[in-house]
C-alpha cells in the first residue's frame, strides 16, 4: 500500500517533535527492595522528524511501547527512546511517562502495612549524532505528599498549632553511571517535612503523627530549604527542581516556594 507519511514534503520546515500524547498503557516499572510492579503510564513519546517528510508514522510509537510493556523499566528510559528513534530513522527521540508508584508503608507505632501512593514521572530526551556519537538526558520526578505545622501558629497560639497537607514536587537529573531509586528520593523527601503522611493509622499511630509535627513545626520555606541542601550534597545530582506546596488549612489559598539549581 502506499506510504503517504514517507511521501516527499517541500515547504522546508523540520519538527522538532511529533509523536503522540497520553496514551494509557501498561508498563513493568523495577522496584528496589520488592517485586516488580506493573504501573499504567500516561505517555507522551515523540521523534523529530526531517523537513523533506510528509510525516511519521504513528503507530510505531506504539508498536515499541507494546515490546517494551513486559520489560523492566528502572529509574531510566534510555532503551526504550533509542528503539524508538532507529524505528522511526529519527536523529532525536523524548519520552515522558507519569504514572502512580505505590510503597508499601509501616504506621509508625502498631506496624501496620498499607500501600502508599505517589505521582511519579520518567522523562527522557536522546539525540543521535551519527555513529556512536549520542547525547542522553533523563529526568526523574516525583511528587510527595507531607504534613506541614505552623512555626507562628505554635509560638503564638496559647495551645495548639494549624496544620495542614504539603505537597512536595521534585526533579532532578544525575550522573549517566549512577543510579537513584524512586523509594530514596520519596524518602529523603518525606523526612524534611514536619511529619510523613500514612494511608492506614490506628489511634496510637495518630497521636504519634500529631506530635511528631508538632514537636517539628516547619514554614513552607523551611521544608524547601531542606530538601534543597539534600540535593545539593547528594554528588551525583547535576540539577534540581523542588516546588513546595503548603495547602494551608486557616487560608484559602496556598502558601508556595521554588527553586531550581544546576
């Protein structure tokens, strides 16, 4: 049959991507102490495409996500973008998937294990030069829901203290050898807030979370502050992106903070 994509395009214009976008697909994601875990990931994938094409051919895109969907995808796409690229003769390929991880977590006092849910994100960008002459680059995101407790509120208030949910969102891009697991950065994440979040607590476990934040009162600016300086002193973080949402319980609005370095 007749391959009008291939056909021959005169207006001189080369995209720089074209692909295809939130397609709901199944993908095995490796854990790091547990089994793998099957995620269904949004996606978006995309190749450049040559001014003298008509266009791509997008059932490729898929074609490649249904061989790599019972694949181990670890914290990095790589494979799965350079498939892309040579099936589609491309010289640039991008990836973003975004999906929910979920962690099994202990209440902090009865033990109690009970999945945790977090949204999390690979995103990839390859260009291919020519013959081993290629440049990666990998982005890992995940956003981490926390409590905040008021540093004012407690030192003013004659008892008590306004708490709230914060939403921690972080990026970051790392060393090609190395290697960061999602559960670390969750992790490192959770513990520069005032307390970590549960899905499952028992009375015990309640009154623990509720003192615990409280004995540990943080701005928004604060928990900021501290998952920037773990960034920083992590060697092989080579750029970050922290947001810190505080979805504050006595205001209607947020309290927010950003920062991005590297």
């Amino acid at each position: 049959m007749k391959d009008i994509q291939s056909s021959k395009d005169t207006r001189g214009v080369e995209i720089q991507k074209v692909g295809i976008k939130d397609l709901e697909f199944p993908l095995v994601i490796q854990r790091k102490d547990a089994e793998d875990q099957v995620v269904y990931a949004n996606t978006k994938v995309s190749v450049s495409l040559p001014a003298h094409y008509k266009g791509t051919h997008m059932s490729r895109f898929v074609e490649v996500l249904n061989e790599w969907r019972n694949k181990e995808l670890s914290v990095d796409i790589q494979g799965c973008i350079a498939d892309v690229v040579e099936k589609l003769s491309a010289k640039s390929g991008y990836m973003k998937l975004k999906f929910k991880y979920f962690i099994d977590k202990k209440s902090p006092v009865t033990g109690i294990i009970a999945p945790m849910c977090y949204d999390c994100s690979f995103e990839g960008v390859l260009n291919n030069y020519g013959e081993e002459d290629e440049e990666y680059e990998f982005i890992l995101g995940v956003k981490v829901p926390v409590t905040t407790l008021c540093p004012c509120s407690k030192e003013i208030s004659q008892y008590g203290a306004h708490n709230q949910r914060a939403l921690v969102s972080v990026k970051i891009k790392y060393d090609d050898d190395a290697h960061i697991w999602l559960e670390d950065l969750i992790k490192m994440i959770e513990g520069c807030s005032s307390c970590e979040l549960y899905s499952l607590l028992k009375r015990e476990d309640e009154k623990y979370v509720t003192e615990h934040a409280y004995n540990n009162p943080k701005f928004v600016e604060d928990v900021l502050r501290d998952v920037v300086l773990e960034l920083r002193n992590n060697p092989v973080i080579d750029w970050f992106e922290v947001e810190c949402e505080s979805i504050e319980s006595i205001h209607n609005h947020s309290a927010w903070a950003y920062q991005k370095e590297g």
